[in-house]
C-alpha cells in the first residue's frame, strides 16, 4: 500500500511542485493551504508522514507540530519541517527539538527529499511496536490505541476530551501549558471558546485520578503545570 503524505505551505506554487514530485514517487497526496484545512485533513486521512512548512499564515508551523505531537492519533505521525529561513544550525535544532523528524531548507533538493521520505517512512514501520503502546506514570497506566486508563490496575472511565487532556500533561511533563493552548491542541477550539471549559476538565481529572492531580499545578492566569 502507498504511504499517505499531508502536505501545508501557504505557497501555491510549492504545494502544486510537492504534489506533483511526490505523487510520481508513488505516494498518496493531500495539500493544504491553511492550518486549518491541514488539522482537519489529518485527523480524517490519518497519513504516514507531514510535510510542513514552518512560516504559515495564523498559526507558527512549530506549533503545528507541537499540536501533532501531543495528539494521541498523531503523536507517532513522521514530521518534516519546511523553512526557507532555516540558514542557521540553531534554527533546525529547534525544529528537532520541537520534535520534527527532519528539518530541511527551501529551495528544496527534491531527490534529496525523497531521500529521506523513504528513510523516514521505513525507519518507522520497523520501529512500530507488536502490541498497544502503554504511556505509564506510576500506578497509572494509559493505553492511546484502546482509550484506556487504568489506576492501580482499575480501569477508570473516561470521557474523550479527559483522556486527551490527560495524554497532553502526560506529554508535556514540567511544561506551563496555556489553557489556550489546551484549548487548540485537546478541543481544537477557536479562540472563542471560554477558557473555564479547560479548568473544569482539570477539575475532573483531579477527581478521577487524585495522585496524577495532585502533580498538577494552577498557573495563575496562564494554564496549568504537570510536574512529575
């Protein structure tokens, strides 16, 4: 089967060039203009690998791949990151550190980037584990692939917006994460959206899981701090 390859780049030109190079490689391609368009599409086609630019319109490709790698459904997703800025070693260490798998420079060398498409896409299918992955802290255990949280081997109910808040603490451990933040990573939210939703989704996870919450910390007018 083809891999799945999401592409976002603000540049019209860039995404038709991707498009094209990539599906004559073989691969199934789906490009994006918006962040916005690219979440949703992602979250729908679930593909193999991203390729993301990281100056887009509204939305800082860095954070793009925060959001990715704090999403239980993407969190193991290959990420490239795009710059036609990156000139300086600093800059894409920071685009690794963020946790992208490679971070290139525009103007792209396309058989270079083929390249490490294939590598990146078989170093990950030889490193898929042969059963569920278990996140674990403690007595508490997290299964993302069956939506399972168990505590001192007792399963605890779980809503899904809980447990996807639980895996963005869990993810970012000694982190302030904003509430809104939380907001776009957990509920992929609009601005709009009031910000006591988040507090009272950390109320019940304190509630359900009283030595987790007891880690997490209030960040007054900020968000919250999930200190192991």
């Amino acid at each position: 089967m083809s891999a799945r390859i999401a592409v976002v780049d603000d540049d019209a030109g860039m995404l038709e060039l991707l498009s094209l190079v990539l599906d004559k490689a073989g691969y199934k391609v789906r490009a994006y203009p918006t962040p916005g368009r690219f979440f949703d599409g992602v979250l729908k086609t679930k593909p193999d690998l991203c390729l993301i630019d990281v100056q887009l319109p509204g939305m800082d490709g860095r954070e793009v791949i925060r959001v990715l790698r704090a999403n239980a459904e993407t969190r193991k997703t290959v990420l490239i990151a795009m710059s036609a800025h990156a000139t300086r070693s600093s800059d894409a260490a920071m685009g690794l550190e963020i946790g992208a798998d490679e971070y290139m420079t525009k103007p792209l060398d396309m058989d270079f980037l083929l390249v490490r498409i294939s590598g990146l896409l078989a170093r990950s299918r030889e490193g898929a584990p042969s059963g569920p992955e278990v996140v674990r802290w403690g007595a508490l255990s997290v299964v993302p692939d069956e939506h399972r949280v168990t505590l001192g081997g007792q399963d605890v109910p779980f809503t899904r917006l809980e447990f996807q808040l639980l895996l963005a603490f869990l993810s970012q451990p000694n982190r302030v994460l904003a509430r809104s933040w939380l907001l776009q990573t957990v509920w992929q939210a609009s601005p709009g959206i009031a910000t006591r939703t988040v507090d009272k989704h950390v109320e019940s996870l304190r509630k359900k899981l009283p030595p987790f919450g007891k880690k997490v910390e209030t960040v007054v007018g900020v968000g919250y701090l999930f200190r192991p």
